[in-house]
C-alpha cells in the first residue's frame, strides 16, 4: 500500500485492507488536485461521506470553503434558495437579500449528498452552474459567477431514477466524470473484525468501560452477516453492546440477539465492477431461488448430520418427543399432511431397535429390525423431488413472513429481503390482501 494512502486512512480513520476500498481512496487522491467532478456511488453506511472530504483536503481548494449539503433533507421549495440565494421580495418571507452555498462555497467544494433527491428544477440550474459557472439567485434576472468543485454522492439506482424521469441524464453525465465505486461491508468480509476492534477500542474509551472482544466463532457469525445498513449498522451494534453488556468476551450466543441468524441471508454477491449493475436489486427472483436452494442445501446437511448421529448413537437413549420430530423430519411433507402424523411412528421393540415405520407405506420405509438400513431407505425417500416452483416457494415464504409479523408488511419485507413496494405488489399478485 502506497505510503500516501496510508497517511489518508490515519488521518481520517478510516479501516479496512479490502482492495475495492483502497482502489476507491486511491482515486480519490490521484482526482483531488483537478476540477473533475466526482459522483461517490454505494449503499447507505458504506463511508460515502470520506470520498469528498479527502477530495477537498487534497486539493489547492483545501483553504476555501467546503460545503456539505444534504439534498435529501432541504424543503423543495426552499433548496433553490438555498443553493443559489435568493434577493429580498422575491418569495414571502424573503425580507433580506440571501448568498446561496454556490455564492458562499465560491473557491471551494460543495459535496451534494443524497444528490438523487434534488428536485428536477433544481437539476436545471445545477447542470448550469456546472458546465459554465453562471446562476442566478431565487427572484433574479443578474447571472453570477463562482468557482465550484462539486462532489455528489448518491445510494439510489441512478440508472433507474434516470429511466423513471426522476434525474435528468445530462446532468448525471456531467456530475458522474470520475465515478467512485464504495463496496458494501458484506462484500469484505476480511475488514468486518478489524471494524468491530477499533469501534470497540472508540466506545471502550467513550464509556470508559473495558472493550469487548469477539471470541472466534462469533468471529466467524458476525462476518457471515449481511450487514444491509453496512459500516453504520456494525458502528451502531458495537456501541450499544458496549454500553448494554456486561460480559467484555462476545459469544455467538450474544450476537445472535443482536444480529439474529435468521438474517444470515445467503448473500447474493455480484462481481461486477459496476456499481450501477450492483445496485440494482431487480433482480429478487435470483436471489430467492438463491436464498431457497441454500436453505435447502443447509438443511439437507442438517438432515444427513443428524441421520449419521443417530446411526452411531442408536435411539434408545431418545425421548418420544425426540422420536416424533425425527419422524416429521424424515418424511416428506405431503405425507405428513395427509397422514396427520398419527400414521408414523416408532416402534420400540424388543431387542431395543427402533425402527421408522410407516405403516401405511410399508414399501417407503422397511420394516427390517436393523434400524440403520431404515435411515437409508428414508434418505432415499427425503431425496424424491420436491416442489421447485419458485413461484410457491415465493409466496409460502411471503405467507411466512407476514404471519411471523403479525401482517406488519414492513417488518416482513426486511425480512424477505425485498422492498415494502415490491412485497405489495408481490401480495396483490397472490391474492394474499385479508
Ligand atoms: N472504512 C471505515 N472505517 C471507519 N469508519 C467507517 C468506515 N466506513 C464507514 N465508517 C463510519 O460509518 C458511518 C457511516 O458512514 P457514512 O456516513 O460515510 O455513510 P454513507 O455512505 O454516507 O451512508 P448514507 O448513504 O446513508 O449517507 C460513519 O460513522 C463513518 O465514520
Ligand atoms: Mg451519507
């Protein structure tokens, strides 16, 4: 790693080895001493914010201003004013003549954060002030002049806002001259431990209490995690356990309350270098079939696992509630619907073999006394085919998820993983409305 690259992460303390991320810095230093403008792309608490700040402190605009304004958070009526000012009388309550951030920042670097939210009026008159420097104040007919280096950031679908009519294209062009890829936390893996010591090592010092440490399995669990809300949701999972608990040695046990398993999704990891492509999640069938083929994997695994044990173990030493889980376990799930369970059982006999039977379906499951054989035959029978459909894995899943929220549709879209607008629809399609 360049010396220079790692003076910048010292300076602004920013963590990680992960090739993209230094890749990403490395561009921002080698663009900091020219005018380019410079479009930061990534998901939401990826470290956008670092990108404009080493753009501006490395470039001969160090000593004028640097402005940060955050497009998604200023009034729609109001963002022109404040962008571009505006003269006394020119709207009701305009009683003095006002700079906007272009008139102020002139010289300097204006960072427009969440730039995908600006309103298309808006749009107009920054794609001006870009390609020729002029604006004109809220109420004005007078073109001005400045001198602005502008460096957006956006963790929208540009491509997508473009083709929605939301974002004019020529204006994206223009800002997107150089553009600045921030990989997700899931896609490096390798930095999630080295994130959580120096947050630990912040809020140890913060709180003045001891820091925590992962013990290796929750190593291994934390970086199996998604982390969809990425280095802010790691931030804000080690401040509060920090503060909330009191065993400094952190067990899987322990993060499993915090990051529960069943957020483990299978991440579905796009190689692509192009963020735009990265970002857009249209694709969930994909990552459904994903999702669904892994659970299917695991829990065939689970299955043989399990076969292998009570093959050595015997089942002599097993509860009847042990007894009857193995039985709904081992039988496909159509039989059980049918049979109701009541047609499966085990049967201890004497010489303490217990065997699976199914006295219905005798030919699916032998009745030999060697128990062991009787797990093969399951095995086999486990392995007939059993519905692909995506389309009813789809909405079984949907059907899950809502019960398992009580129908709140927001908590069960996070947790399918798919945005509440496509879980709506996905809930008209099948006709799952009352
Ligand atoms: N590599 C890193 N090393 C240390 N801290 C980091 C790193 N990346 C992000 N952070 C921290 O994570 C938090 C979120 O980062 P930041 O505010 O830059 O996210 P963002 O990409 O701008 O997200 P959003 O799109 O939601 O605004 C900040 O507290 C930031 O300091
Ligand atoms: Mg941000």
């Amino acid at each position: 790693m360049s010396s220079e690259l790692q003076n910048i992460k010292n300076r602004f303390g920013i963590i990680g080895n992960f090739p993209a991320l230094n890749r990403a810095l490395e561009k921002s230093i080698q663009v900091a001493p020219t005018d380019i403008s410079v479009l930061v792309i990534g998901e939401s608490g990826v470290g956008k914010e670092f990108i404009p700040k080493i753009i501006h402190s490395e470039s001969k605009r160090k000593h004028q201003p640097y402005i940060v304004v955050n497009c998604g958070a200023i009034p729609e009526g109001t963002i022109d004013s404040e962008l571009f000012g505006h003269e006394k009388g020119a709207f009701t309550g305009a009683t003095a003549t006002r700079k906007g951030y272009f008139e102020v920042a002139d010289g300097g670097t204006i960072f427009l954060d969440e730039v995908g939210e600006l309103p298309l009026q808006t749009q107009v008159r920054l794609l001006r002030v870009l390609e020729s420097g002029e604006f004109m104040k809220v109420g004005s007919s007078q073109v001005q002049k400045t001198n602005v280096r502008i460096v957006a950031a956006t963790n929208v679908n540009m491509m997508k806002a473009i083709h929605d009519g939301r974002f004019r294209e020529d204006l994206f062009y223009r800002l997107n001259t150089v553009q600045i890829d921030m990989p997700a936390l899931r896609e490096r893996k390798g930095d999630i431990h080295l994130l959580f010591r120096k947050f630990a090592i912040d809020f140890a010092e913060k709180y003045r209490m001891p820091e925590l440490e992962l013990d290796s399995s929750a190593v291994h669990y934390i970086e199996s995690y998604a982390f969809p809300g990425n280095v802010r949701q790691l931030r804000n999972l080690v401040e509060q356990m920090t503060v909330v608990e009191r065993e400094r040695n952190v067990t899987v046990a322990k993060l499993a309350e915090y990051i529960p398993m069943d957020a483990h999704l299978p991440m579905v990891v796009n190689h692509t270098q192009n963020h735009q492509k990265q970002s857009d999640f249209g694709n969930e069938r994909e990552i459904m079939y994903k999702i669904l083929f892994d659970m299917r994997n695991d829990l065939n695994d689970l299955k043989s696992l399990t076969s292998e044990l009570i093959k050595n173990r015997g089942t002599a030493d097993l509860s009847n509630q042990e007894k009857n889980l193995i039985n709904r376990i081992y039988t496909p799930e159509t039989q059980q619907t049918a049979n109701a369970n009541s047609l499966l059982y085990f049967e201890n006999n004497n010489n303490n073999n217990q065997n699976i039977q199914n006295v219905q379906n005798p030919t699916i499951i032998s009745n030999s006394d060697d128990s062991y054989e009787d797990f093969e035959d399951i095995e086999v029978e486990e392995n007939t085919p059993e519905s692909l459909s995506l389309q009813n894995n789809e909405k079984d899943l949907i059907i899950k998820a809502l019960e398992k929220h009580n129908g709140r549709r927001n908590r069960a879209a996070d947790e399918l993983g798919i945005s509440q607008r496509t879980l709506y629809r996905k809930i008209k399609q099948y006709n799952l409305e009352e």
